[in-house]
C-alpha cells in the first residue's frame, strides 16, 4: 500500500498546482506551480522525502516515454511545417547550442570561481 | 484498420511503450546518439500510423493517459532538486546568473535569426517561447499573436535536440561542472532536456529541473520587452 500513499500524495500536489493555474491569470502551468509547491512542502517539512521518494522515482524514470504520444502529433502538423520549415529548424536547432553553451560556460565559469574562493 | 484498433482500448499505450522498448534496444544495440529512444519512438509510432493508415486521434485516445502524467512527473522533479538543494545554497550567483544568461541568449538569438530570415512579427513571436516547457510557450504564443502549432514544433525540434546532442556538445566546449551541465540543459532544452540530464546524475537532474521551471517563469517576465522589438 505504500505506493497508494505515496501516488496519492503526489497527486494531491499536482492537484493544487492545477488549481493555482485555475485561479492565477498567467501562462503558467499547473505542472510548474506544483513543482514549487512540492519543493516548498519538502524544505518546511510538511511531506517528507520517504512520503514521495518512491513512487516519484518510478515516474521520472519513465518520463522520456511520456513525451512520446505528443512528439507523434507532429504527424497532424506537417502542413504547419512546411509554410516556415527552413527557419524553424535552423532557429529551433543552432539556438538550442547557443543557449546551452552561453548559460553552460557562464555557470560552469562561475561555479569553479565560488569554489577556489573558498 | 483504424475501426479495428480503434475497438482495442490499449492500443495507444502498446504502440508508444513497444515503440519505446524498440528504441532502447537499438541504442543498446548500436550505440549510436541517434538511436535515441524517444526519437526513434516517435518515427515508429509516425510510421506505424502512416502505413495502417491509423488516425492520430485513434492513437492518442489510449496514449493520452501516458501523455498526462508529465504533469504530475514535472510536479516530482521537485524530490532530485530538493536532494540537491544544497548545490543551490552554495552557488546562488552563479546559478542565478546562468538561468538569466539562458533566457536573454536565447531571446536575442531568435531576435537575430528572425531579422536574418525577414520574418514577420507573427512568425517571430511563434519562435521566440521555443526554448521553454510546451505548455508555457504555447499560450504566450497565442498572447502576441503567433501561430501555437508551429511553437510546438519549435519546442518538440529544441527538445529533442537537447535530449539528443546536449551531453557531447558540454563534453566539446569544456562545461564540466555537473550543476552547469544540468542548469544548461534545463535552460536550453525544458522536460525533453530535463528527461536525459537524470539519466546522466544526479546534480544534472536537479538543476535542469530547477532551470526548467525558473526559465519559464523568467520567459513569461522578459517576453513582453522582445516581443515588441519586431
């Protein structure tokens, strides 16, 4: 029954976060506000890491699959593509390497910076 | 054939998990960064769709159910960062300042390819939430007028893209610390980034989940002033 209790409690949170985009008038998603609200009840305590761990850790080891019913949408959406495919896979693609490497080396740089300070 | 499938209620979660299983022992097989699970998934469940000429919304009747617990999964990224919260607590500049790096990088970028391939205000604010969680950008997407099929696109092609590349290209440009490895690939590719830094580590888990959902938020903040640049 412990993953009951744990899926339960889980849900109970994405539930809130559901609510907090029912009622909050921003792009926000549900999925977003219970991710803080997760983080929040953990650091004060109010659900504790064995409440959640278990059945959270099945989940995200199974996320990659959950991308999968969506990513096959694409098939719906051809048409779409073609109107700006060019710029839509140069922009979508070379900007992802650029935001990887300019946040990737100004944290790494920073992070061995904080660390040799010490 | 479509009738027929559609008469079997598991039909889409059969297809998308076998799809997957596929995937994962191709990679095993080959090795190759190609034979990505969740790329080679998508192609199969595309293809088997095409050739028995199967209707999407046949598939996504049954697969729907496997689709929606993303949300309750982003809500348990919150346990690999609170884990890890520690690496936050140490490194408050330094994460800050990559979060915000990630965002403005990836506005100007879209900015000046968007003056580079002329298009128009509609077509630019369609590309400009790319980098960010599917949900968030589509509805900014519809705010200033741009086309919401076409931004998730962008995302899905931007989050494979990090699934796929985001480990070898840090490797090549000498991001060697784990959290700036994480933080990077949350920034630049959202959940689908998010997915393959937890698979990496533990670190690299927690701050992509922490920079997936603080560039969201951050994207919903800027996003007015670059809008109206163009």
């Amino acid at each position: 029954m412990k993953y009951v209790q744990q899926f339960l409690i889980i849900i109970l949170v994405t539930a809130l976060g559901e609510l907090c985009h029912a009622l909050i008038p921003l792009p926000i998603p549900g999925s977003v506000y219970g991710l803080v609200l997760m983080l929040v009840a953990l650091m004060t305590g109010i659900i504790k890491l064995p409440q959640v761990e278990g059945a959270a850790k099945f989940l995200i080891e199974i996320m990659p699959v959950m991308f999968v019913p969506a990513t096959s949408g694409l098939i719906n959406n051809f048409a779409a593509m073609r109107q700006m495919l060019l710029p839509l896979l140069v922009i979508s693609i070379l900007t992802t390497f650029i935001v990887l490497i300019i946040s990737g080396k100004m944290t790494d740089v920073l992070m061995r910076k904080g660390e040799k300070d010490e | 054939m479509n009738e027929f499938v559609a008469g079997i209620a598991s039909f889409g979660i059969l297809l998308t998990i076998a799809a997957y299983q596929l995937g994962a022992y191709l990679r095993k097989k080959t090795g190759s960064v190609f034979c990505n699970p969740m790329l080679v998934a998508t192609a199969t469940v595309i293809a088997v769709l095409l050739v028995f000429k199967i209707d999407y919304a046949t598939y996504y009747d049954g697969a729907r159910f496997i689709g929606y617990l993303l949300t309750p999964t982003t809500v348990c990224l919150a346990v690999p960062l609170y884990k890890q919260i520690s690496v936050l607590k140490e490194h408050p500049v330094a994460i800050t300042c990559g979060v915000l790096s990630g965002v403005v990088a990836s506005m100007v970028s879209i900015f000046l390819f968007s003056l580079l391939f002329r298009l128009d205000h509609a077509s630019y604010v369609t590309m400009l939430p790319k980098s960010i969680t599917t949900a968030i950008g589509i509805s900014l997407t519809e705010e200033y007028g741009g086309y919401p099929a076409i931004t998730a696109i962008a995302i899905m092609i931007t989050g494979i893209t990090g699934h796929i590349a985001a480990e070898k290209t840090c490797k090549l440009f000498r991001i060697h610390h784990p959290a700036a490895v994480g933080l990077a690939i949350g920034a630049a590719s959202h959940a689908m980034g998010t997915s393959r830094a937890l698979e990496i580590g533990e670190v690299e888990g927690a701050m992509s989940s922490l920079a997936l959902a603080v560039c969201g938020i951050v994207t919903v903040i800027v996003i007015p002033v670059f809008a109206h640049l163009m």
